[in-house]
C-alpha cells in the first residue's frame, strides 16, 4: 500500500482503533498498520493508542496489541507510547494496573522505557497502596529498574 492509502485507512478507521485493538482477532489489523505505516501516519496511529494504553491493557487483546506494537516500534514511538503512565492519577490506578493479568504484562515489558522522572511518578501513587503489592514480582522489577535508573 502507498503512503496515501496508509492515511487513507488511518482516516477511515481511526475512530474505531481501539475498539478494533481490544478485539481478539481485530487487534492483528492494528498490530499490523503499525507494522506498515510510517513517518506521521504512524505518528498518528501511535497517539490514538497512547490515549487508550491503560484501557487497553486491561483486555487480552488490547494487552497483545499493545505489546506486539511496543516490539515493531522504533524507540522513540515505544517512549511515546508508554507516556500514557503519565496519566495514572491514583494509587488504586497503578496497584489495579501493577497486578491485573493482562495490564501487568504490560507493564512489564513497558518497565525499560520509563524514564525517571515517570517511575519516580508512579512510585510516589504507588506509595499509599504499597503494602497491597508485598512480595508481587511487579514491584520488584519495578524495584530493580529503578535501581538501575536512579
């Protein structure tokens, strides 16, 4: 496809990208746009998600999507991308995010793009709920990658 099929696609299902990411079989569509487009097509597409990363995360789908884009992405999309941390306003947020099924994979794999001022950010919501996370193995690779960044 020509770049300006790319954004002629991009147009005519943007609205429905998330719908479409969170679907078990409509996801692979979206992975695969990722996979295609490029330049600010692709720019595009990236902010769509980012919008919807939290929600996202939280379906099987949305989590496959959101970890085989994060994998076809070059660095500074994926950074783009897990921005949406950036969000989280509260420490239930991030303990329901930290230890949902799908979401903590997600984040797992989301851990070496955060920056420190973004993990620092995340901790200080966390704080509250932390006793809630003892022991979970989220914590503590949260833990080791803020040694490492820190």
């Amino acid at each position: 496809m020509s770049t300006k099929e790319h954004r002629h696609l991009l147009h005519k299902l943007e609205q429905f990208l998330p719908t479409l990411a969170a679907h078990h079989a409509g996801y692979k569509v979206v992975v695969e746009m990722v996979r295609q487009f490029e330049g600010v097509i692709l720019d595009r597409l990236v902010r769509v998600l980012a919008r919807e990363f939290i929600v996202l995360s939280q379906s099987p789908a949305g989590a496959m999507c959101l970890l085989d884009s994060l994998s076809s992405l070059p660095l500074e999309l994926q950074q783009c991308l897990v921005h949406a941390y950036s969000d989280m306003s509260s420490s239930k947020q991030v303990v329901d995010h930290l230890t949902g099924h799908n979401s903590s994979l997600v984040f797992q794999s989301s851990l070496p793009l955060l920056d420190t001022s973004l993990l620092r950010s995340l901790v200080l919501l966390l704080s509250p709920g932390l006793a809630s996370l003892a022991g979970h193995q989220t914590l503590f690779q949260m833990g080791e990658h803020a040694e490492h960044t820190d």
